[in-house]
C-alpha cells in the first residue's frame, strides 16, 4: 500500500465515506484515504435500520438530520448516483403510551419549531387516518413529521462510494488499523497491509472507536448495545410513515418493496460487542411486532440479522478533534446513516481549518470532561 497520506479515514461507513468525500471536495489537491477492514457495507451502516427522521429532542441531532435532508432528498444529483437512494417519504409517527413519553414528544416538537421543522402533535383519531393497520391500545398520541422516512442503506454507502473514488479518494476494504501513534508532526498507522504515514487521522468507527485509542490516552465513552432487525416477504402495501414505539422498543417500516423491517432493541440486554443475531430476542420482538402491527402476524420471514447501537452517555454524536492534535473521531451515536451528509460535510470544514458553528462544536469529544450533557431523550 502507499505509505503517505495527507488524511487517513479509519472506517468506510456512512461517516468515514462522506467525511472523505467532502475533504476532497473542499480540497481536491488534499489526498485522502479510506482504511476498513471489512467488505463493503459489512459494518453498522449496512445493518442499521434505514429510517430517517429530524423529530429528535436534542439541538445536535435534530441540526444534524435537518442538514443532511435535503441531500436525501436531491442524492443523485449531489452526489452523481443517478439510481438515487430509494427515499420513502412518508413521514415518521411517534407514539406515546404513557403521559410522560407524550409530555417528551410535546417539548421535541417545540424544539423542532423553534428550528423551523414544521412537525406537530397528533392525537389518536389522526394517527388512525396515517397508519390504519397500527394497533392502538394503549396510545394516548404522538408526533408526526411528513419529511421524514426512509433510505437504502446499500444504496447510500454506494453513492458515497463512488462519488469519493471520482473525487480522488483512495478507498481500500480489507485493511484494518491495528493502532495508530504519533510521528513527528503526524501519525503513523500500522495495518493489517503494513505501515501507513498520515498527517491527520479520522477515526469512524464508531464502538471499536476506544481500541484504537485508548492507547493514546484518549477516552470516548461509548458502549456497544446490540439489537436485532428482521425483514418479512414482500406485502401488499398497507403501511405509509415509519413508526417508533417506544413501548414496544421498536422502529417499523413497509419498504418500498413491500417487505416489513422490524429493528428492535431490549432495554435488558447485556452490552456486548458481538452483532450475531440471538435466538432469544427474535420471539419476544416478534411478539411485540404483531401486537403493534397485527398484520405482521400472518407474514413469513425472510431473514434476520443482528447490529451494534453506538451508546454514548447522552446519545449524541461525537465529532471533532480529540487531545491530540490532528486526531479526530467522527463517532455517530446511533445515527450514522442518517446524519451522515451533515456530518462528513462539517467535519471536513473542521479539518480545512473552518470554525463550527456553536451548535456542532457542542458535539465535541472535550464535552465529556466536564459540565451538563444535554441526554438525548427520543430514543428506541
């Protein structure tokens, strides 16, 4: 392999290829390197659960989303992928069955006004004419926002892909970072494919993020919270918006094909970092699932697969430099797919020397030494 870089990118999902592209972007004379150890799409990128949404009850993540939506929304022409992304917009419906889950959904609709996202409380009746086929008992109302939706994940890191390698940068799959250290006024990184020069470093990958530096001294709180997804055959369509239920621990969409996706998360679960799908999850989500959906209770299952959530203490990202300087995370909280056009974008400003705005330095690692988080509330 080469043995210099002016930037080298640890990891080749969502934030690793779009942080590269938009460098190179910025700066076509910078040459920038993309390392993963696997194969394309192999990581948490290709095993998230697709949906987008900007209904968030944090400043971060909610900014994030709204700048990464119309890039969504105009992927083949931004990023030269003509086939676009498979964007089903239709919404997303967040349900409250308890007082205080619709008291949290009435203050992130605030928050989201005040930032000029037009999404609303919805009460029973309303949320009857969005989703027709959804099991109501129990739900006191929700939020809705018609922007909202979802992607192909594949078809995401595809278009980053190859707009990245038309743009100059070098992408390679199959090489892992071993460990990085300081040198002289840069770094060097020794791989599975032998050493690799760099004067600056952007680590994406997410849980595996605190392996590669803590030896450096460097802590970034994050912890692997395994979930599960399982996809049915194709149906005749009968479900529009996304839906997050917080009850039943789990987010729902009828793709475009006609398949039902079903991520769900468990609350008890050890953290762990092994993503293999576990044979005791599946029946109680699949319980779940019908008593959300009842139409589900007749589908057949196509497969299932298991993914890592990137947990931090107030689960939102961490983007930016670390301690050592040079050295930057782009860590996504969770929210790697669909953050991911803001994200690259603003880190790459950060890189080129470019101040942040208040609200994006707020995502720093430097925040956890010290002062109030501010806790992501909206989360599965």
């Amino acid at each position: 392999m080469s043995r210099t870089t002016d930037v080298a990118v640890v990891g080749a999902g969502a934030y690793g290829l779009s942080v590269a592209l938009w460098l190179r972007r910025r700066s076509s004379d910078l040459s920038v390197t993309v390392l993963d150890r696997g194969e394309f799409a192999a990581n948490e990128t290709g095993r998230c659960g697709a949906g987008f949404r900007v209904q968030w009850g944090t400043v971060g993540n909610t900014r994030l989303c709204l700048e990464s939506l119309p890039d969504f929304e105009s992927f083949a022409e931004t990023y030269g992928h003509p086939d676009g992304v498979e964007f089903k917009q239709d919404g997303y419906v967040i349900l409250a069955h308890t007082p205080a889950q619709l008291d949290q959904l009435r203050r992130n609709v605030a928050l989201q006004n005040g930032l000029g996202i037009d999404s609303v409380l919805v009460d029973r009746d309303a949320i009857a004419r969005l989703a027709p086929a959804l099991a109501l008992d129990g739900v006191l109302g929700g939020s809705f926002y018609g922007r909202d939706g979802s992607l192909s994940p594949f078809r995401v890191l595809d278009g980053y892909q190859r707009a990245a390698r038309r743009a100059g940068v070098d992408v390679r799959h199959g090489v892992e970072v071993l460990s990085i250290a300081p040198l002289g006024d840069g770094f060097t990184l020794a791989t599975s494919r032998g050493a690799l020069a760099a004067g600056r470093v952007v680590v994406a990958t997410d849980t595996r993020i605190p392996a590669l530096l803590a030896p450096l001294g460097i802590d970034i709180p994050v912890q692997p919270y395994p979930n599960q997804a399982f996809v049915t055959e194709p149906l005749a369509p009968f479900l529009g918006p996304c839906v997050v239920s917080f009850q039943h621990e789990m987010f729902v969409n009828q793709t475009p094909r006609g398949s039902v996706v079903v991520v769900a998360s468990d609350r008890e679960r050890p953290l762990r970092s092994d993503f293999a799908p576990t044979s005791d999850l599946f029946p109680r989500a699949a319980a779940r699932a019908i008593d959300l959906l009842p139409h589900l209770g007749s589908a057949r299952l196509l497969r299932s697969w298991g993914g890592l959530y990137s947990r931090t203490p107030d689960m939102q990202a961490v983007i930016g430099e670390t301690a050592v300087a040079g050295l930057f995370v782009a860590l996504s909280g969770a929210k790697g797919l669909m953050t991911s056009p803001a994200a690259g974008r603003r880190l790459a400003a950060l890189i080129d020397g470019e101040a942040p705005p208040d609200w994006f330095a707020q995502l720093s690692p430097a925040r956890f030494a010290g002062g109030t988080l501010d806790p992501e509330p909206a989360i599965v």
